[in-house]
C-alpha cells in the first residue's frame, strides 16, 4: 500500500508537511528580506545635449544585482536636420549589455529592461548627443537587488 508523501515526509525525516513549509517559507522570508534591505535605486534624467558615459549606479563589489530598469521618453526622438539623441544602458566595459541604441521613441513612451549587473560593474547609461535640430530625451529609474543564493 502506498503511503501519503506527508506520511513518508513524518516516517523518513520525522517532519510534518506544516513544518516544512514553514522552514521553506521562513528561510525564503529572510532571503527576500536581506534582498530588499541591500536594495540600491537611482532615477535621473538624460537631456538631448548628453554626452558620453553616466554612471547612474555605483558598483557593488560584492554581489551579482538583479535590475530592473524603466524609462520614460521625455521628449520624443527626432532626427530633425540632423541626428536623434541615442542612449545605451549597460555596464562597466559591457555599454550595451540591456539596450544598445535606443534613438526612437514617442513622447511619454514607457520601457522596460531587466537583467543581472555584474559584481563590481556600475551602471552606465552611455549617450550621443543630438546634432542639428535632433531630438530625444529619457528618464530612468532603476531598482538593483542583490543576487541572493
């Protein structure tokens, strides 16, 4: 006859299912927490006359971040007479590791990018500035937690 798994759990490592699942639940508890504790954020703005690369998170020399990055177009892209702002976002010696080339884009349009930034790598949102009557401004927020094994 075959047994329950919440019998076999009790016989074989003298645990009730309740039990476990509160371990389970408990231990899960406190990883999320020590996440959320170790939590870093940042948000600016980047206008069409930026240039070159901007730091917008410092590294962590200790832990792999999970990212989630939002960006808010803030004035729409336009070539004009002459070229739209373009923006990567990426990481130290890795510029475009979540968007390489983001040049288009309605005003009040909303993105969305996420990834894992590297221990000891920055964030870096790096930009060619618009030429001529080009266009094109952005927003980012970004909440980094840390990868938690």
């Amino acid at each position: 006859m075959a047994q329950s798994f919440a019998a076999w759990l009790q016989n074989r490592f003298g645990v009730t299912l309740p039990q476990l699942l509160s371990s389970i639940l408990t231990t899960a508890g406190a990883r999320v927490t020590r996440g959320f504790a170790n939590a870093a954020t940042a948000a600016t703005g980047y206008a069409k006359t930026t240039a070159g690369a901007q730091a917008l998170l410092a590294a962590d020399n200790f832990n792999d971040r999970d990212v989630l990055i939002t960006v808010s177009v803030t004035e729409a892209f336009a070539a004009g007479n002459g070229a739209a702002t373009s923006f990567d976002i990426g990481e130290t010696s890795t510029t475009t590791k979540f968007k390489s080339g983001l040049n288009t884009g309605a005003l009040g349009a909303q993105l969305v990018y996420v990834g894992t930034l590297s221990a000891g790598k920055a964030l870096l949102v790096t930009a060619t500035a618009a030429t001529g009557t080009g266009t094109g401004a952005i927003s980012i927020t970004v909440v980094a937690l840390p990868v938690v094994s």
